[in-house]
C-alpha cells in the first residue's frame, strides 16, 4: 500500500513533466486504474510493446505510464542506441542538437567499443551544453532496470530535485559521487591506440581508458593543459 505522501511526490513530479492536457490525461488514467484497473490497463497500452501482465501495482501502472505517455527517453541498462535516443529527446524539447556542441556521429561509433559508462560521459556533455541555454537534462530510477531521462527548464528541474524524496534523480552530482574524474584527450599524447576524442578516468594510479577490452593506463599527463585533457566529468 502507497501512503498519501508518495502519491502526492508521484503526482507533483507529473506536474512539472506534463503539460495542462498531459496532467489531466494521467489524473484521469491513474483514477481510472484505481476503479477498473485491466480495462484500464486495456485501454492505455494495447498494441504496445507493454507487457499488461507485469503491471499488477500502482507503482508498475505510474512506471510503465511514464515511460509510454510522457516526453522522456528510456534507457535500459547496457544497451545501446543511446546517442540516438537522446539527439531524439533533445529535437523533442524544440532544441537543435547540431547548436550543441557534441560531436553525435563520433559518440554513436563509440558505443561499439567502449564500456557502459560511455552513456554517463555523453550524458555529462549534454548537461553542460543544455545549461548553457537554461535547460537541464536528468534521469529518474523508479526501481526498475532503467534511467528515465527528461529534459526541463532549470526552474523546473530545481523544483524537482528540491521536492522529490521518493526517486533517484541521476544529475550530475549523482555521478560525481560514483566516478572519478573524466577526461577527454585534446591534443596528441603519443599514445598507440588512444586518439583525440577518447576518454579517460583518473584512478590513483594513472588515467584508464574506457574501452569494453585492452585498457592503456598512461600516466603523467598535465590535466591543467586543455591542449592535452579537459575534464568532463
């Protein structure tokens, strides 16, 4: 059993990821679901890739109605496709992703070679290109094997992560508390098999690449030379 006050935390992060019509079509659903939940659950996912059986709680309902009706992009933990996905998301929020400054094609040839962590980097690059238009980019754990990703107003996003106790909110300072730091080579570092372009995480005892098999660790790099490194994340 949900108390009231999850409901109320469900309810106002609604209103914040819907517009007017979009709040009234889930206040609807979600009183419809209470009343006759399988002709509800006919209604709003029939046809789709939703499997109806796995939704048998409130919790399920809110996840899987989310994911379906609201503007956000699902990912599932290591899978790929997620630079498309999220250039999809951002075109979706009336923003120009080629006005970002994000090489996309390099991204996506990456996907096939680096680790899972790649999707967090392209994540930090987004956030930073998004705030410097007034916008943040965040994701949402509802407990499943997913991170929900939206894109808002930074008032918005401010209102969210102020008010909501019941998520876990994937910003930046979320990954800055389970990575070390990030950087991306800039310039020549004499290094075979490692590019301008690649990433590298700082660990004590040098600075890894990320790739999915035979890391380099190389060490002595200027992190204060942008003509070498900057940082990311």
């Amino acid at each position: 059993m949900i108390n009231s006050t999850i409901y109320d935390e469900m309810d106002d992060f609604c209103s914040e990821i819907f517009d007017g019509e979009g709040l009234l079509k889930y206040i609807s659903a979600k009183k419809d679901f209470f009343i006759n939940p399988k002709e509800t659950l006919e209604n709003l996912f029939d046809g789709s890739e939703i499997e109806k059986d796995k939704i048998n709680t409130y919790g399920d309902f809110y996840y899987y109605y989310l994911t379906k009706y609201s503007n956000c992009y699902t990912y599932k933990f290591n899978s790929k496709g997620y630079t498309k996905s999220f250039v999809k998301l951002i075109k979706s929020n009336n923003i120009n992703p080629n006005e970002l400054n994000i090489n996309w094609k390099d991204m996506e040839k990456k996907e096939k070679y680096y680790q899972e962590g790649l999707v967090d980097i392209l994540y930090a690059m987004i956030s930073y290109e998004l705030k410097k238009i007034g916008y943040e980019i965040f994701g949402v754990n509802l407990g499943y094997e997913t991170v929900v990703y939206y894109i808002v107003e930074e008032k918005k996003f401010e209102r969210i992560s102020n008010n909501q106790k019941m998520f876990k909110i994937f910003d930046i300072s979320f990954l800055e508390s389970i990575y070390n730091e990030i950087f991306e080579i800039t310039g020549e570092l004499g290094v075979d098999r490692v590019k301008i372009g690649d990433f590298l995480e700082k660990k004590s005892d040098g600075y890894y690449t990320l790739f999915t098999k035979d890391n380099i660790v190389i060490n002595n790099i200027n992190e204060e030379n942008e003509n070498e490194v900057k940082i990311i994340l």
